[in-house]
C-alpha cells in the first residue's frame, strides 16, 4: 500500500510541475500574441480595369501596430512583394506590389494571392473610360501625351515583370489608401487601427481624383465600407468553400465584388449588394443550421453503454482511480499548498 501511495504522489507532484509550468507558458505567450482587434484589408486595383489584388479579408492587429506593419503582414503572409520609401515606423510611402520575390520587401516567393498578382503590361478596353476620358486632358495638356485609347497609355511593369506601381501606364499613377473611406493625410507609418476598421490599398491613375480622395474629384464615389465588410466576412468563414458553392451565396457575392470593382457605382448600388450578400449568407446559415441534428432530452441524459472502466491494481483505493487522478491533477496548480500538506500526511 505504501508503494502504491508513493506512486501515487509522484503522479500528483509531477502533474502540479507541469500545470504550473503550462499555465505560465501559456499566460506569457497569450498575452503577446493576443489580437487588439480585427480589421479588413483589401488591395484593389480598379481603375486600370484589373480588378482585386486581394479581396477584402479580415486580418488580427495587434497591440502597437501601425497600419504600414499590417500592410506589410498582409503583404507578406499573401505572397506579395512590394517596394516603399521610409520605413515601417517612419515616413512609409508604398511604390509597388508584385508577386512574391521580384521586389525588395515582403515575401520572397509567390503563393496564395500573391501567385496571382499578374497586372497587364499594357492597359487596354478593361480600364473604364470614365477615368480615360477624365486624365487626357492632363496628360495632353501637361505631359504631351496623345491619348485616345487605354493602348495609348505608357507600358506598366516599371519595377518589375508582373509588378504595378507608381507611374505605370502614366505620370499620375501610384498607390493610395483609405481607412474607413477617409485618406489619412499622414503616412500609413502614422496611423493607427482600431478593431473594426476597413483599410482599402487602391490603385489611383489620377492622383487620386479617380477615388475620390477630395480633391479635384472626377465623380461622386461611394462608400464602400460595409460592402468590403461583407465580402470580408464570406472569404474569412471555416466553411467559406462551401458557403460559395450555395447558389444564392455565389451569384450575391459576385454581384457584391462587381459593386466593389465598379469605380463610379452609386451608393445605392453599393449598398443594396452589401445588404443581399449579407442576405444570402443568413439564408445559408439558417439552412445549415435546419439539417443540423440536435440531440433530443432522452439523448443527452442516456446513460452510458460501455461498461465502467475497472480499476487497475496500482490504483489508489479511493473509487475510480483514473477519475481521482485526472481531478486531482487538474486542481494542483491552484491547491499547491494543499498538495504540500498532502505529501507529508503520506510521508509519514
């Protein structure tokens, strides 16, 4: 018996060591790694016509991050390279994106989203005239350029094959982003995210006046915060895959991201597809949730088939062995005293 005792105490010693060294590990690692909050990303690149560099995803932002550290993770862990003035804590100011590998920061090869990263060398009917029609006379005027088609616009690829950055196709391009649908009017370096926020890299051919960035504005531009919300949500789901091979979810996200995609859209427009795919996606849910079984009273208190699990020799004989062992070292890291007192009862 007294060997079987020992044993025993050994068994609960050494399990009170390890929840003790667990439960510091694993409180330093949660409080570095905690998230202070979540905001959405996406990386477009409509006005030339291509489309999402990255669609909107919703990605953790931790404590004493600037947005430039947040473009940069999302950069990086999407297989996107990218080129920038300043640094991350300093005077950040984006140039470029291409797939992984071709420039300087970021990933060093392309996967995932940044694999797809193939922007046209040459712009053509996919830019929308709106924004051709609105830079010719700048570009005329100004720069002596003769514009009537996209095709007459300079090559892209200035920093690299399957790059596209500022100056491409011409002199008023570069990358411009907005939080919320504001332009902050400081570096990415300089500003902060909160738990909630949309930040949209977009791809300007007009300094800006093709995004409505309150200046000199082309058009009226919607907002399209909640929309990159909602497409958000849908490309961040466990069951994303199959929520997109639902009929309705498929046809509402598609007509979102055309919304999104659209420079000019009306705000109507924008908020009426934002509305049906968040729709769509509480029809799926419900749906989901309808073939799901519960299981009924009678199951949920059914006594067990298998028979009890029978003690071995070495079992402390105190009812069931396994059960008092799995109790005792769960309570130990709180019951160290306890433990101690315990030991000497055995000891003696």
């Amino acid at each position: 018996m007294k060997q079987i005792r020992s044993r025993f105490l050994a068994w609960l010693c050494m399990a009170a060591l390890l929840c003790g060294i667990t439960t510091v590990s694993a409180a330093a690692d949660g409080s570095a790694d905690e998230p202070t909050g979540y905001v959405v990303v996406s990386i477009e690149a409509a006005t030339t016509g291509y489309g999402y560099l990255l669609e909107p995803i919703t990605v953790p932002v931790y404590e004493g991050e600037n947005a430039a550290q947040v473009l940069d993770r999302v950069l990086t862990e999407n297989g996107f390279s990218y080129k920038a003035g300043g640094t991350l804590t300093a005077s950040f100011y984006l140039s470029a994106i291409g797939q992984g590998g071709v420039l300087p920061s970021g990933a060093a090869a392309a996967t995932g989203a940044g694999a797809e990263c193939t922007p046209p060398k040459r712009l053509g009917a996919e830019m929308p005239e709106i924004i051709l029609e609105n830079i010719k006379p700048t570009l005329e005027g100004y720069y002596e350029m003769e514009v009537e088609t996209a095709e007459d616009l300079n090559d892209g690829w200035t920093q690299g094959e399957n790059t596209i950055g500022e100056f491409d196709y011409c002199p008023l391009s570069g990358w411009m982003c907005s939080v919320n649908n504001v332009f902050p009017s400081d570096y990415l370096s300089a500003t902060s995210l909160q738990d909630g926020d949309v930040l949209r890299l977009q791809y300007t051919m007009a300094w800006g006046m093709d995004l409505g960035a309150g200046w000199g504005d082309f058009f009226p531009t919607a907002n399209k915060t909640e929309l990159c919300q909602a497409l958000a949500a849908v490309n961040g789901a466990e069951d994303a895959d199959a929520m997109l091979a639902d009929d309705a979810v498929a046809a509402a996200y598609e007509a979102a991201v055309a919304a999104g995609l659209t420079v000019d859209a009306g705000q109507e427009t924008v908020d009426a597809a934002a509305a049906a795919l968040k729709e769509a996606v509480a029809a799926y849910e419900a749906a989901k949730e309808a073939v799901t079984p519960t299981p009924t009273p009678t199951e949920a208190v059914a006594e067990p088939t298998e028979a009890p699990v029978k003690p071995s020799e070495d079992t402390p004989e105190t009812g069931d062995g396994q059960t008092t062992l799995l109790l005792l070292a769960a309570v130990a890291c709180g019951l160290a005293a306890a433990g101690s007192a315990a030991a000497k009862k055995y000891a003696r």
